[in-house]
C-alpha cells in the first residue's frame, strides 16, 4: 500500500509540473538584427566612476557618461546591499538620481526622500564622476 501512495504522488506531480509546462507561454526571444537605436555609450562618449561611498547599509558608487561635456546617462554601479529593503529602496532612488542630475547636469541636487543612507552616499560619489570628468 505504501508504494502505491508513493507512485500515486510522484506521477500526479508529474502530471502537474507537465501541464504547467504546456501552460506557460514561449519565451521572449533576444533580436537578432542590429540595435534599433544607438546606445548612449556610442562614439565619443566617456564613463567616469566616481569613489565607492559605504555606510550602515552598504556601498554605493555612480558612474556617469559624458558626451561632449554633457552628461548623458548616470547609473549605479554598486547600489547598497541585496537587502529586501534596500533594493526597494535603491529601485526607486537611482533612477530619480538620474533624472535630476541629468536635468541639473550637477552632482550637486537634493537627496530623494526616504533614501537617507543612499542619497549622501550616492551624492558624494557622483560629486566624485564630476570631478574626474572635469566637471565640478
């Protein structure tokens, strides 16, 4: 009786990790052509790294690209902790980072709110980028 229980389980979850298999919907595939539009990295274009800045909560370090003296992308290269609460935190700060600093073209813009530890971080290396672009 045992083994039938046994063989009874096994082939019902086989039977449900099949259907779910048929169930679930084709993968996204990657395109194969060339890149609809260039990338901000393209020609001309220059990443400066600014420090890595830790605090209680981790280590936050801003990589900014410049383009003719313009700074056209900002991003996070390290951003705080795998922590459930900070990369909630950092999901939101860093790409509000980047709309002001891009609309400021400075380092120097207001901390985002309810991002205490990020934001003197993130500030302080982003002040960093500029320097060494030239630019602060």
């Amino acid at each position: 009786m045992r083994v039938a229980k046994v063989a009874v389980i096994t082939g019902g979850c086989a039977v449900i990790v099949g259907a779910g298999l048929a169930a679930a919907p084709e993968p996204v595939k990657a395109p194969t052509g060339p890149d609809p539009a260039p990338s901000a990295t393209a020609a001309g274009a220059e990443t400066f790294d600014g420090p890595p800045i830790s605090n209680p909560r981790g280590t936050y370090q801003a990589r900014i690209t410049v383009v003719n003296g313009e700074v056209v992308d900002v991003e996070a290269v390290v951003a705080g902790t795998s922590a459930p609460e900070s990369v909630s935190i950092n999901a939101q700060a860093i790409p509000e980072f980047r709309t002001r600093v891009l609309a400021a073209q400075s380092w120097d813009v207001e901390a985002v709110s309810g991002a205490s530890y990020t934001s003197p971080a993130f500030i302080e290396s982003l002040q960093g980028a500029f320097s060494d672009a030239g630019l602060a």
